[in-house]
C-alpha cells in the first residue's frame, strides 16, 4: 500500500480505540469480495481500507475520520446489488454494516427496530417466531440497509409496496459525522421536510444508513396458489392488467416468466414445465374461502383471455415448490448455455431493470425478446408484472459484453420511450448512469447534485455514483438548448 494508505488505515484504527482486528487492508493484488457486487459491472482495481462498525457512534467515527483526510467512504451491505453502487472504484474505506446485527421488534406499534446489516431472511427468521413478516421480498437475500439505500422491493409489492413505503424512521450518519434520526417513528409526522425520502435510494451518496425502525405485517393464515400458462406474453400482461382493476384483495404475488425463462429452469432444474409464458400467483389472506374465491376471479379472467393451462397449489408447500423456478432465475441463465452443451461451465449474467406503465409492459417485453433473439442471445425475462417492472437475466461471455451493452442502450430507451425508468428496484450505481439524464432531464438531475453538493460538499460518500460531481457535455448540451 502507498503512504496515503497506510495514513488511511492507521487513522481508522483509531476510530476503533487501536483495535486493529476490525480493519483490514485489502490490495490491488486481493480478489476481495468487497472488489465487486453481484452485478456485470468491472471490479474494483483500487486497494481499499475495510472496517466493519458495529453501531452508529463507531460509524460517525469513521465518518469523522474520513472527512479529516478526505477520502472516500463506501458503504457495504451485503453485496448483492447489481449496479455496481457499493463497489469502491475512488479506493479509500469501505464501511461494511455486516456488524450491525441488532434487531428489536414491537408488536405494538407494528415495527422492527434493525441495524442496518441485518439480512432479510434474519429478520423474517425472529419475526416469524411472532407470527409477524417483514413485507418486501427480493429474490436475493440483502441486507435491510441495501434494500433502503436503493429502493429494493421484490415480489411482494403488490401487497406491501417497496421498501421506501416500509420504513418508518432510521438513524444516519452524515459526512461530517453528524448522527441525525430521519423523523420519529410514529405512524404520522408533519414537521418539516421528509428526510427519509431524501436517504431512501440514495446509494450511500448522502450518508451511512445505520438504524432502521420498519413496518412489520401479521402473517397470514392461509396461502394458496397457482402457475397459469397463455400462448404469448401479451394475453397474461392484458389478464394481469384486468385483474388489478378489479382490486383482489388476497393477491400478494403476480410474476411473469416468459416461455424461454422456462426452458432454461427446465434444462437447469430438470423440470418438464410446458415452454410458454406463465404467471406465478400466490393468494394470501385470514379466510381460505376469499382467498380461493380470488383465486377463482383470477382463473376466470385467464380464460377470457385465452389461457392454456393451470396448475393450482392448495397449500403453502406445494406453492413453494412451484415459486422454486420463479427464484431460480439467475442461477438458471447462469447454468443454462454450459449444460445445453454439455459443459458444467457457469457464466456472467447481465440483469436488466426497467419499468414500465402496465399498458405498455406487453408490447415493451415483447419488443425486448425480439431484439435479444435478433442478436442471439439467451432472453430469460422473470417480471414482477402487475407492478410493470421487468428483468432480463442474460448469460454472456466477456467477448459479448459490447454487444449487450448495444442491447441494454435498446431496451432502456425503449422503456424510456413509453414512460418507464431505467430502474425499478436495482438502483442506478454506475450501471444506470448514462440514462437517468434521459429519464430526468437536466434540471432535474441539476436538483439532485445541488443536494449532493450541500450535504456532502467534499465528495466523501460513494463518489461516482449516480451522477457525475461535475455535469457531463450532454448535461451541458441539453441545460443550454433550454435558454
């Protein structure tokens, strides 16, 4: 390591009174876990410093320490993002809330209290105990800080709507070292501005998410389920559509896999799935009969629109068993062409995020299989398609990535084009960058970096996220074609 360095981690040791076991040196010749995410994006090649806080008083220390020496200062979850946004490109400290393991919860007021690197599988774990569930569900299984910093949500949001609906109040730790509650943790507050808003999606751009007081929910009595198969993506996204007019109440889960995600989890699980679009449904409630009743509305509205088949799961074991291939998406794209032929050879997997109006998702997926086919590529598309948010999961080899990165420009623009954003719950990091100005426009991007600038006026907190410090010349370019 340079001098810088070594002045770098011996000024964050003593952020934690000389205990040295908590920091580590990480090289350019380590192949940290903390070099990358679960993303596509290119690791970082710069040495780092990394320190694992266990509450908000040590990680305003660091904060402190930072600020002094004017370093950078990433904060890390569990990694499993995929916009690149807590991998340390600018070196510097990387702050993993991996310590932050308190959880406290209150049936009364229907919250959690957590530290920031609890997992959500650990928190449904104690809740569970209680008869409680923490709503937002990703398929993966971050931690509840990563799932505030990029407004996470999964594939129950249907019910309980994303995480930046979930969180009723958190403690963050300013680049200054300040520790500030974000409002109370009453079901209501009108003082002033809404200071979750402004950290709920930020990245770690703005501050270090350390406390979160969350909704907790009643689990439900009974849950039941089906797959329903259609001839193309159009008549499930035209059946959803008419679904969510009519208001089901028990509906937790709608999600989409189009016929070639299918044949991957067939040949990746050894399924016998029939190849063809098929909707994912999970019904929840207290009282099996609405919940079959709905169920029945659903099924019904299915064959209007010319449904081929159902498979229906009475029970929470069966239903389980048939989300298996719904989760196994990214395993599957990554398996799929090294079992096809013949190989056990995994690859990199391109994961894209879009979301679009629920009038325009069929045309826009159907669009999208198109072009990825065009350039022979593997499409597996799973959708969280009654909230109109799609992924593509694409295995690729390294030779490929300009092509896919040709793809990708296609498909955000063509979600942009009818309303969409270039992200619906993945986050921008430095994946999304180049098309949130399309989405925003300048003056709007402009509001973002002033806050950027008055909160964190040395650039400290994940530089190079979201948006340049600077603007860049299309920035410039469309600010003056304004005047």
């Amino acid at each position: 390591m340079t001098r810088d360095d070594d002045q770098v981690y011996a000024s964050i040791v003593d952020a934690f009174d000389g205990d040295f076991t908590r920091v580590t040196r990480i090289t350019l010749d380590d192949d940290s876990p903390t070099s990358r995410d679960a993303g596509w994006h290119p690791r970082s090649t710069r040495s780092h410093v990394l320190c694992a806080p266990t509450n908000a008083r040590e990680c305003a220390r660091v904060a402190q320490a930072c600020a002094k020496l004017v370093v950078p200062l990433v904060v890390r979850g569990a990694g499993t993002g995929l916009e690149g946004a807590c991998v340390p490109y600018s070196g510097g400290v990387v702050l993993a809330t991996s310590a932050m393991k308190t959880i406290e919860i209150d049936v009364v007021d229907g919250v959690a209290r957590v530290g920031a690197g609890v997992a959500k599988s650990e928190l449904n774990a104690a809740l569970r105990k209680l008869g409680f569930v923490f709503g937002p569900d990703p398929s993966s299984d971050p931690s509840i800080g990563g799932m505030a910093s990029t407004g996470g949500s999964g594939l129950s949001t249907i019910k309980y709507g994303t995480m930046k609906e979930n969180v009723r109040s958190m403690t963050v730790v300013t680049p200054s070292g300040d520790i500030v509650r974000t409002r109370a943790e009453t079901r209501k507050s009108s003082t002033g501005y809404e200071l979750n808003a402004l950290y709920l999606g930020a990245e770690g751009t703005l501050g270090v998410i350390t406390d979160l007081c969350v909704k907790i929910y009643p689990l439900p009595r009974t849950r039941c389920g089906a797959m329903v198969r259609f001839a193309n993506v159009a008549s499930a996204a035209k059946t959803v559509a008419e679904v969510m007019a009519l208001n089901l109440g028990t509906l937790l889960k709608c999600e989409l896999m189009n016929d070639e995600g299918i044949k991957v989890t067939n040949v990746v699980f050894k399924t016998s799935l029939p190849c063809e679009p098929t909707l994912f449904l999970e019904f929840v409630g207290n009282d099996s009969a609405q919940t079959k009743a709905d169920w029945e509305t659903f099924k019904a509205q299915a064959e209007k629109n010319g449904s081929s088949g159902a498979s229906f799961a009475a029970t929470g074991e069966e239903l389980d068993a048939l989300f298996d291939a719904r989760r196994g998406c990214y395993l599957g794209a990554m398996r799929y062409r090294g079992l096809e032929a013949g190989t056990s050879e995994k690859e990199s997997v391109y994961v894209g995020d879009v979301c679009v109006p629920l009038s325009r998702l069929a045309e826009t997926i159907a669009s999208t299989e198109k072009e990825f086919k065009k350039a022979r590529f593997p499409c597996v598309i799973c959708a969280h398609i009654a909230d109109g948010n799609f992924h593509c999961l694409i295995p690729f080899k390294e030779h490929e990535r300009a092509a896919l990165q040709a793809l990708e420009d296609k498909v955000i623009g063509a979600a942009l084009a009818v309303g969409g954003s270039a992200s619906g719950e993945h986050g921008v990091g430095v994946g999304k960058q180049s098309y949130i100005l399309q989405e925003h426009g300048a003056a709007h991007i402009g509001i973002q970096r002033a806050i950027k600038r008055a909160l964190d006026p040395q650039n400290i907190m994940n530089p190079g996220k979201i948006f340049p410090w600077d603007p860049s010349p299309d920035e410039i370019r469309l600010s003056l074609a304004k005047l």
